[in-house]
C-alpha cells in the first residue's frame, strides 16, 4: 500500500506540520479513491466474466444426440466476439490486482481480493490451456462433414467452460466478501 505520511517529500524538502496533515490527507483521500474505482470496475467486470461463461454454458445443448451443424455454426459466429471477452477478462485481473495493492497487507479483505485474482487468471488458464486449442480445431471443422468424434470435442468443450463458471463465481463471491470485509469509511 501506498505510504503517505513521509516528513520527506520526493524533491528533497521538510513541509511544516500543518501542511504536511492536508499533504498526507489528500494522499491518503487518492490512494482510498483509486482502491473504490479499482473495487468498483473489478466487480462490474468479473460479473460480466461470470455472466458470458454462464451463458457458454447455459446455451449449448450437452446431449450427445443433438445435431452438430448448430453447434459449429453458432461457435463460429461467437469467435467473432473473443477479443473482446478476452479484454474484459483482462480488465477483471488487472482491476483485481490494482485493488489488492491498495489494501493493508495481511488483512481479511487482501486475502478474499487475492484469491479471487486467482480464479480469474484460472479462468484464463483453462481457457489458454484447454479452450483455445479446441475452439481453433472446431473451427476448422465444416458444418457439413464433422468428424465422427465430434460430440466428445463438444462435451470437452462444455467441461471446461463449467470449470470456468465455477472459477467466475467463486471469483466473484470472494470479491464481494472482500469489498464486505471493509470496514465502513
């Protein structure tokens, strides 16, 4: 966390004591507000994480004996939409590691943030590990000859992206538990 009570300011010199206490308010009043903002875009963004793997999940049809061309068709339109999701998972992480720099180290509330940090960046694992090379073999797949294995690529699929959605919302539920763990201010 940001130190704001130094007698010493960066260029060198000594402030008097009175304008040292504004000095290290409005410190302290900075430091507090880049922490809400970043508590405030980690929360809106890790939701709208947990809301886009939920649908991933929610949407597609796990049977085995459901058709294959709406399958493909659909995930070939959605990759239009990667980028963005990626950067919105990106943000999430980012967001979460601003906020937990700019908590008290060793408090309740930097543990909750950190391990929500890391379900976020598991979430980007199992998608960098396990997602990102199947979608790329799906997508080279032709709604009209898929291979004859093509429902075990799909029920792989629909595994991790559960794994996903459990990652989202116990990244989530941390959060919130962190931002709770606040004392009112």
């Amino acid at each position: 966390m940001m130190q704001c009570d130094s007698r010493r300011m960066p260029w060198g010199g000594i402030v008097r004591p009175k304008r040292l206490e504004a000095i290290v308010q409005n410190c302290q009043e900075g430091v507090l507000m880049i922490l809400r903002i970043a508590l405030l875009a980690a929360i809106v963004l890790v939701a709208l994480t947990a809301a886009n793997a939920l649908r991933h999940v929610v949407a597609w049809p796990t049977r085995r004996d459901v058709s294959a061309v709406p399958v493909v068709r659909v995930q070939r339109t959605m990759r239009r939409y990667g980028l963005l999701l990626g950067t919105i998972e990106a943000g999430a992480l980012v967001a979460l590691l601003i906020a937990l720099f700019r908590i008290p180290p060793g408090s309740a509330e930097m543990w909750l943030i950190g391990l929500a940090a890391l379900c976020v960046a598991g979430m980007m694992g199992v998608w960098a590990a396990w997602l990102r090379p199947l979608n790329i073999t799906i997508s080279k797949w032709l709604p009209e000859a898929l291979p004859p294995d093509w429902s075990h690529h799909h029920a792989r699929w629909v595994t991790f992206h559960r794994v996903r959605v459990i990652l989202a919302i116990i990244a989530l539920a941390l959060l919130l538990m962190g931002l709770f763990a606040r004392p009112a201010g």
